[in-house]
C-alpha cells in the first residue's frame, strides 16, 4: 500500500481495520503513517516524502520521490504481492500501477481521482492502472462504470468515524476552552506547503475577528511537531506571534467539534468540517506559478468537498488572491452571527452525513479480497 499524506493515512487505516481481521497473518508494507501502523503496517519509506502538493512544489522535489518510487516498483516487482493498494496520491501511484499490473500484480486504487473536478482525461489512464476502483463518493461509481473500470463505492470512512450528533461543550472542555465566549478552529492545512502558503493569511483573518470580538477563542491544531514548528516560524517572521490563538498538536477533531466556525485550506479536512455539521469558509493558497496552470485546468466551478457535493456554494470558497484576512474575516464573522445560516447548513451537512455513511472497512476489505481470489 501506498498512501502519500495525512488524509490518506487515515483512509486507508479504516481499511486495514476491516482487512486485518481477514487476513492476520498477511505482511501488509509500504509507504504510510501512524494511523496505519496501528493496524500493523510497516512502513518503508516515511509518508511525508510524498506529502507535496502543486506543481512546481512536486517538481523540486522530483528526483527524490522519483527515485522512492523506483525503489518501491523494484522491491514489489521482485516480491510480487498479492495485491497492491494506491491509496490517493495519483500522481505518485498511478504510474506505478500501471506498471505492476503489466507484471500481473492486481491492482486496486482507493479514492478515485477528482476526474469529475479536473483533468478529466485521466480516466483512460486509470483504465490501463487500476484492476479495480474502490470510491468514497456514491455519484463516482457511474463515471467507472461507464468506463469500464470495476468499481465499488464504499462510502466515506469519516462518515463513520465522526458522529452523527456532535458534543461541542465536551470538545469545549477537552481544550479547556471558555464555555461562555465563541470559536473560531483555523486549519491551514497538514501539508509544509500548505502551511506555507495559507498561515499568514489565515491568522491574519484571525487577529481581524479577534479585533472585533477580543473574547473570541481561536483554536489552530498542528498535524506534528514539524509543522508546528514551521507554523510558529511564519508566525514570527510575519510578526503576528501577538494573535492569541491556543495551537494544539493533533485533535483537529476536537478543535472542529468545539468550533462555531472554521476557516480551513480546500482538501479532505473541508469535508470533515461539514462532517461535523459546521459553518466553514474554505480557503487556499500556492505558488503563483503553480496556480496559474491550475486554475485553467478545472471543470467545475468549486473546489470545496462540501460545494462538489451540493453542487452549489453552500460555503464560501476564497482562493490565492481572493483569499485576503478581510475576506475571510467577513465571511466568517457573518457565521458566526446568523443563526438561520448555521441552521440552514446543519441541516445540509446531516443529509450529506447519511448520503455518505456505509460500513467502509467490511466493504473495502471484502473488495480487495475479491481482487485477490480472482488472481
């Protein structure tokens, strides 16, 4: 298995909790993280080696993931696996399962690539890759389908893992936060680039708000101790280390949960704010260069999870230039103060929350069985 970043790590680890039982003895290896590892994983090379986002960010670290990639492909090669499982990170593992499977190793990709948001072509070349697909949104299983590619629609693994009625005055207390003022949780994103280019603008928002309202409690969670600390260095350099804010490690779930609102970069982590039934504003920020080549590139107007899947702007989207702390600000202070908007989106995201709610790790794991017995 190969799974590139801290969303992915957290996926695939609710399929091996269905896979492992089935297969106890099996020696499952790759590339992962910690969520995996406790699943038994073991891990060849570190997760954060791929954990790269844009395309002049991927190009300076090319030779290096070029040549994991290499290595990995060589090792499997000669150890011919039962299965291989890409978990996300397309970029990285569709070329490689192109490959395998040429060698008669199956292959199974878990989380289709957002075709239906961009480079749709790509389907042609998921077809030659990919012996199955396993999805995590129930209107991608057409467009596979249609292809011609296997598929199984598994649901999303945070429907399950995030509850359907959340305790915000428990999550409160967790973080010993004060039950009597608002939250605002700001998520910049668990990637270095991401943090890079989001935290300035992002904190910024939050000194905006806190000017405003100075009883408001602004909670940040750090996905770990590097990006902790690269997060506080930006921080200083851009001389907002005087914004009150309570930076956590991990429990972005709780910081969530106790959140009235939550700023937070597009990717995996906006659904699981809508997931928890929470006014959002999605944000992002990259390389000017990248964004240039990748703003022609989209086929749809959005690019949040929970917009894509209502087909609207449920929330608002601000992104590279657009994404200023006044705007931010604005829209998240507007939140925080109407009461039939937050209504009105709590509804939406539980109805999204049921849509996307199956038993993934039975699903999954039966659908990598079935690949392997079809060997």
């Amino acid at each position: 298995m190969v799974a590139g970043e801290t969303s992915g790590d957290m996926l695939a680890a609710r399929l091996l909790s269905g896979l492992r039982p089935r297969l106890p003895d099996a020696l499952m290896h790759g590339i992962g993280g910690p969520r995996m590892a406790e699943q038994g994983f073991v891990n060849d090379w570190p997760m954060d080696k791929l954990s790269v986002r844009g395309l002049f960010e991927v190009l300076m670290h090319y030779r290096e993931i070029s040549g994991i990639r290499k290595n990995l492909k060589q090792q499997l090669l000669a150890e011919k696996p039962d299965v291989f499982i890409g978990v996300d990170a397309p970029d990285f593992n569709l070329d490689l399962e192109i490959q395998l499977k040429q060698a008669g190793i199956p292959t199974i990709h878990y989380i289709g690539p957002s075709i239906w948001a961009w480079r749709g072509g790509r389907i042609k070349k998921i077809a030659e890759a990919v012996s199955h697909m396993l999805v995590i949104f129930p209107f991608e299983e057409q467009i596979y389908r249609d292809a011609g590619i296997p598929v199984t629609y598994v649901g999303h693994p945070l429907a399950q893992v995030i509850p359907m009625e959340i305790d915000t005055a428990a999550a409160r207390e967790e973080l010993g936060l004060d039950p009597r003022f608002k939250v605002v949780a700001i998520l910049p994103g668990s990637r270095i680039s991401e943090i890079k280019y989001n935290t300035e603008a992002f904190i910024g928002a939050a000194k905006i708000l806190i000017q405003r309202d100075p009883n408001l409690q602004i909670v940040v969670p750090m996905a770990g101790n590097k990006q902790r600390s690269y997060y506080i260095k930006l921080v200083v350099a851009a001389r907002l280390e005087g914004v009150p804010i309570l930076l956590i490690d991990g429990r972005s779930h709780t910081a969530i949960a106790a959140a009235d609102a939550v700023l937070v970069a597009s990717g995996t982590a906006s659904l699981e704010v809508a997931l928890f039934k929470k006014p959002m504003v999605i944000a992002y920020k990259m390389m000017e260069a990248s964004w240039q080549i990748l703003k022609h590139m989209g086929c749809q107007p959005w690019v949040g999870l929970p917009n894509i899947l209502e087909k609207e702007f449920v929330v608002p989207e601000f992104l590279q230039s657009a994404a200023t702390p006044e705007a931010m600000a604005d829209a998240i202070w507007q939140q925080l103060n109407d009461d039939n908007m937050q209504k009105n989106l709590k509804d939406r995201f539980t109805a999204m929350h049921h849509s996307l709610l199956r038993d993934t790790a039975n699903i999954s794991a039966q659908a990598v069985l079935d690949v392997i017995a079809r060997r």
